[in-house]
C-alpha cells in the first residue's frame, strides 16, 4: 500500500463559511498516482471542520450554515469560554474534523451532488487543510 500525505490552505472570508474544497483533493488524489484506495481530509483546527454535502445549489450551505446558528447562537448566554467563540467549539465537534473518501480510478468516488466542504466558524482566517491518500 502506498501512502502519500499533502495538504493545502484555505482563506475564508466570513465568520462562517462552506468552503468547496473538491477540486483541491480531487487535484491532489489524480497527482498521487493512486488508483484504487481512499483519502482523508482532515482539519487541525478546533473551529473549524470538514463535511460533505450538495454543492449544486449553493442555498443548501447557506441552510446548514443557518441550521447550525440557530442551534448554537454565537452570542449565547451562559458560554464560559473566554475567547468568544464557544460557538465555534461546539460546531466544529457537530460536524467533524475530517472525512473519509474512496478513490476509484483516481478520482474520488463522490455522489453526482456531493462535494466536500471545508466549514469555518470562526473566520474569516486563513487554514490548513492535512490530505492522506492511501491505496494502489
């Protein structure tokens, strides 16, 4: 099995943001010369996160976006957390830090809607995006 690690940077632009990053790992997992395996997107941030959903219409990052809002209000009474971005914190546990694809014919296996998302909750800031590619 080969093993090939690479990662990339991400800018936001805004506190919160669905960032499509397909094109990035897509681009990186045709580079590896792997044909068959998967690949892992991982973000070491602890406001941040990776998920995959529809990139077709951009009203759905727009709805998960308000969805997460208005379940986790930046501005909650209560929060302890003295930065000021507690919300941030407990999004980023919601959605996940990273997230598993396969690679067919050395391109990733997504569904014909599905594209892979780079969330930030706490920007807008600039962030590292880690990619590990495994396969044949």
């Amino acid at each position: 099995m080969k093993i090939v690690n690479r990662d990339f940077r991400v800018s936001s632009r805004q506190r919160c943001q669905m960032i499509d990053i397909t094109s990035q790992v897509g681009s990186l997992v045709a580079q590896s010369g792997i044909t068959d395996g998967d690949v892992i997107v991982y973000c070491p941030h602890t406001t941040a996160a990776i998920t995959i959903n529809e990139n077709a219409d951009p009203s759905v990052p727009h709805d998960i976006l308000l969805t997460l809002e208005e379940l986790v209000p930046h501005n909650r009474p209560g929060y302890q957390h003295s930065e000021g971005n507690s919300d941030a914190h407990c999004k980023s546990s919601m959605i996940g830090c990273s997230r598993q694809i396969p690679i067919k014919g050395r391109s990733l296996a997504l569904g014909t809607w599905q594209a892979i998302f780079f969330c930030e909750f706490d920007g807008p800031r600039n962030r590292r995006v880690i990619v590990q590619i495994r396969g044949e």
